[in-house]
C-alpha cells in the first residue's frame, strides 16, 4: 500500500476496538515519527504524554464532550504545550545542541542572538500561540505515521483543558494541554468508516502560481 491509500484508509475513528491494543514496537514507531517532527528554531516547546493505563484514561473522560474514542482507545496521547519561553529552558536547548554534535557552546552564540532577539519580540499570547502551533505539527505527524503503521486514530481537541491538566498534574502557569490523539483500531460497528472522505476539489484547494 502506497502513503496515498493508507490515507485514504484513514480517517478520525470515533469508536475503536476495545480488545485490540496497539503494541509497543508500532507505538515506539509512532512516537518516533512524532520524536523527529519539525519544530522552529528547533525548541519542541511540547511535551508527549501517552496515557496507557485503564486507570488513566478513566480519570480523563470527564474532560471529554463525547468520550467513546476515549473509553474504547488502546492509547491516548496528549501533546503539551509550553505556554511560556523561559531562559533557562532556551539554555538546557543550546547545552544540548553542543553535546550531541560535540561543538563548542560559544560557536552557537550568533544562532542563541536570533532566539533571544525573536523570544524578546512576541507578547506573551503570541508565545503560547506559536508554541501551540508547534504542538499541532507534532499532531500531524503522529496521524500520518499512525496511518502508515496501520493503526487508526482520531485526533480531538474537544475537551476540558482544567481537567487534563488537573490529571496529568501539569503546571498551569507554564503549560497546557494542546490537542490530544486517541490510536487504536477501529471497531467494526463505528460507521464513520464507510462514509466518503470531503476535502474540497482541487481548484479551490490548490493555487498554482
Ligand atoms: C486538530 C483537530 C481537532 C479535532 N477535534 C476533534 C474532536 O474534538 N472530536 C472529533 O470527533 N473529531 C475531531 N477532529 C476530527 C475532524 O473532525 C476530522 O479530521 C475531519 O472531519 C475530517 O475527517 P477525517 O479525519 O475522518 O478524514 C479533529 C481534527 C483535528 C485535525
């Protein structure tokens, strides 16, 4: 199956198999792909949590509007933003950058100018914006890689953000819950997956210049 058919296969699952569970080594793969998404300037202002304990996913229900993707899911990610660009967080990133290509930290002044010059030129909504953003490249490369290793997803930000971030403990002043992943396999009797894909017709989609 080529990348185009597994997409064409895909599509955002609302109730998934309850007995099938996806295995490690597929979700490694997974995670891996969400592991080396892009991110600009390359700070990954997120976090990956994947919640595969029944226990878990029975205290986030409640932050979901319709929850049968999360009662049936085998695994439910949820990606965390940073709200926030601490200093020290940007240092960690540089010190970093120096070990694992085994350069001198001095050598990347010019790249950490940039970074401050930018950090130091965006409100703070813009921050929490653009590390948003981040977090939905993220999303976006999960869903594909899921589709290629045969698993079904269904991608939500549909829900309570206060009690995904009561449950996963996070700190409010500096991260959020960005947009969650439920992966599994599709139930047979979910009939979402027999109805045709809509996306727009290419000459309201695409312009060529
Ligand atoms: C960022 C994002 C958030 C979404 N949130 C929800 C959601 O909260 N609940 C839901 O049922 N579907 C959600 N969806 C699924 C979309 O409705 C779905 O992708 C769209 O209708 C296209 O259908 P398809 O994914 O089945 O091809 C979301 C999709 C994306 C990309």
């Amino acid at each position: 199956m080529n990348y185009i058919e597994s997409l064409q296969k895909r599509y955002s699952v609302k109730k998934f198999n309850k007995e099938k569970k996806v295995s490690p080594e597929i979700l490694k793969n997974i995670l891996e792909a969400g592991k080396l998404s892009a991110s600009s300037l390359g700070l990954q202002p997120y976090k990956i949590y994947v919640v595969e304990s029944e226990e878990m996913k029975e205290k986030l229900i409640p932050a979901f509007r319709n929850p049968s993707q999360i009662t049936t899911c085998s695994h439910l990610i949820v990606i965390v933003s940073k709200k926030t660009m601490e200093e020290k967080y940007v240092d960690g990133y540089f010190k970093h950058i120096a070990e694992v290509r085994e350069i001198p930290l001095e050598s990347l002044d010019l790249f950490r100018k940039n970074i401050d010059q930018f950090l130091n030129s965006v409100s703070e909504d813009e921050l929490l914006h653009w590390n948003q953003k981040q977090a939905y490249i993220v999303l976006g490369q999960l869903i594909f890689a899921a589709a290629l290793e045969k698993v079904d997803a269904s991608p939500m930000e549909g829900f309570d953000h206060k009690i995904i971030e009561d449950v996963l403990g996070l700190d409010k002043d500096t991260e959020t819950a960005a947009v969650t992943l439920a992966l599994g396999y599709r139930a047979e009797d979910d009939h979402f997956q027999h109805l045709k894909k809509v996306r727009k017709p290419d000459d309201k989609l695409f312009k060529f210049l």
